[in-house]
C-alpha cells in the first residue's frame, strides 16, 4: 500500500476499517439476536469472516455451504454440507437468516427465497448483503471470467480458493422485491450504500477514481441505484389470512 493511498485513506475515509462493510452487516443483524433465538448463517463457509461471529449471542448458531469446510467453522454450534436451495432444516426452525455476500452467487436465487421463508418462523427475519448488480464492479465482473475475479482478489489479498463465481440473478432492489413477493416475505428495508471504493484501493490514480464516483453517487438519492451494497431486511409476516395473503408486523 504506498503513502498516497494511505494519504486518501487518512484524509477521506478515516471512519473506514478493513472489512467495514461487514461490520455495518453486523449491527444489522445484532439488532435481531436474542439469548434464545435459533440462528441461521446461509452461506457460513469457514469462518473467514470474524465480524459474522455470533457463537453465544443466542440460544443455537447454524451454518450451511456446499464448502466442506462448513463443518469445522469454528463460528457455528452445527455446520451442514447443503446447497442453499435446499436447506437442510426444518420448517420454521429459525428466528433470523442471515446472508454475507451470498446472493450474488445464486444459481436458483427463487428456490433459495422458497427455502428461506420455509425454515423461518413466523415473524421472522431474513437478512442479506450482497454487491449492486448496477454497481461498475458487479458490471465489470459480469463481462469478465472467473479467473480474472481470482487475479483481482489475489491482488487484494484474498485465496483464490475463497473467490467463488458470481451469477448476479437476486442483486437489485427490483429483483429482491419480485422475489420477495414471490415468496411471501415482507420487504422492510433494503440500504444502497457506498463507501470506500475498496477494489480501486490497489493503486493512487484508481482510488481518486474511486474516490470521486463515491463522492458523487452519494451527492444525491436519484444516484442510489449506482452504490455497491445492498443490505436488506425482509420478514415472514406472523400469519396468512384465507386468502393467502400475509399480514405484516405492525
């Protein structure tokens, strides 16, 4: 990292930390733990990720991936080998889902939505962060393969054996409410939100740039489409009437 970028660093992000995107997913869902909620990580890999650590801040804390490497997350009180269109929980088993950087790789991201709102209770919350589709870097990924994702990531210091491919199919605020409705969950809010412009961070002349798209797709709402994260909460309402319809939470 040379002087300039930890320059821009000190003088226009100095609230910013590694990793302070999912910090702010942490708030989030710390806001819905409890001592005797049951909890569900979709897409727990790991355990790479220290801030998604909620190992005793309610009553169980269970993980699924397809990497086998779930099972030995030591942030989870039971990991589970399954696709996330499948879960392999039962009905109405959890309080909270929660997924970090998860929908962007959905092959079936409907089906994963159907599974989702079936082991949540009622009531229950569903809640995700995941990149923009709209965003430039999920559009450059989207035009470019794989490997390249693994030489951006090896370059930012990530394993290539933790950049996993992107679909991109449940990553805008339309798709998440067509999904939503689909399934029957409640769309309660859904954050856009952009800050420090992490992937052009690599060099001095690309963080100017990425300091400048920042600057400008927070100068007003009309821009919110264009920002990187979605961070969304969505409920499972309390009941259905005869109709089948929901009723939300008041």
């Amino acid at each position: 990292m040379n002087s300039l970028v930890t320059r821009i660093d000190r003088i226009c992000y100095s609230a910013f930390k590694r990793n302070w995107d999912d910090q702010l997913f942490r708030e989030r869902i710390l806001l819905h733990l409890r001592p005797d909620a049951a909890v569900l990580d979709l897409g727990a890999g790991a355990g790479i990720v220290e801030q998604m650590n909620f190992k005793g801040l309610a009553a169980s804390v269970c993980g699924v991936d397809i990497d086998p490497r779930v099972v030995g997350n030591p942030m989870l009180d039971e990991g589970r080998i399954a696709n996330a269109d499948g879960i392999p929980y039962e009905d109405a088993r959890f309080k909270v889902v929660f997924s970090d950087n998860v929908l962007e790789h959905l092959d079936e991201p409907l089906q994963v939505f159907r599974e989702v709102a079936r082991v949540l209770k009622p009531g229950g919350v569903f809640l995700f962060k995941t990149p923009n589709k709209w965003h430039y870097m999920p559009t450059i990924a989207r035009l470019t393969p794989h490997g390249f994702h693994q030489y951006v990531n090896r370059l930012r210091g990530r394993a290539e054996v933790d950049t996993f491919p992107t679909r991109y199919r449940a990553n805008c605020l339309g798709d998440i409410q067509r999904l939503a409705a689909e399934t029957g969950l409640l769309v309660e809010r859904v954050e856009r939100i952009e800050g420090r412009p992490e992937y052009l961070r690599m060099t001095w002349p690309t963080y100017l740039v990425g300091l400048a798209y920042e600057r400008l797709v927070n100068s007003a709402e009309v821009f919110a489409p264009l920002r990187i994260l979605l961070v969304g909460q969505l409920r499972k309402p309390l009941v259905s009437n005869a109709h089948g319809s929901h009723k939300g939470i008041a």
